[in-house]
C-alpha cells in the first residue's frame, strides 16, 4: 500500500465511524424516548 491508498483507507474508516456514532446516537434516542414513555404509562 503506498501512502495515497493508506490516507483513502483511513478516510473510508472515519466516514464509516461517523455514521456508526449518528446510529448509535439515534438509537439511545429512541431507547430513553421509549423509556420516558413506560415511565409515563406506569405512573
């Protein structure tokens, strides 16, 4: 690998991150959202 394929193999990597973290990031919302809606049930 020389350095041009390396520094795209890393960008590749970032983006894949970045999305992973706007996933995960969506998920915990929904989950406390979900939760906040039991807690208003229950109560």
């Amino acid at each position: 690998m020389n350095k041009k394929e390396i520094y795209k193999f890393n960008q590749a990597i970032l983006q894949i991150l970045k999305f992973h973290e706007r996933v995960i990031s969506a998920l915990k919302f929904e989950l406390s959202a979900k939760r906040s809606q039991i807690l208003a049930v229950n109560s």
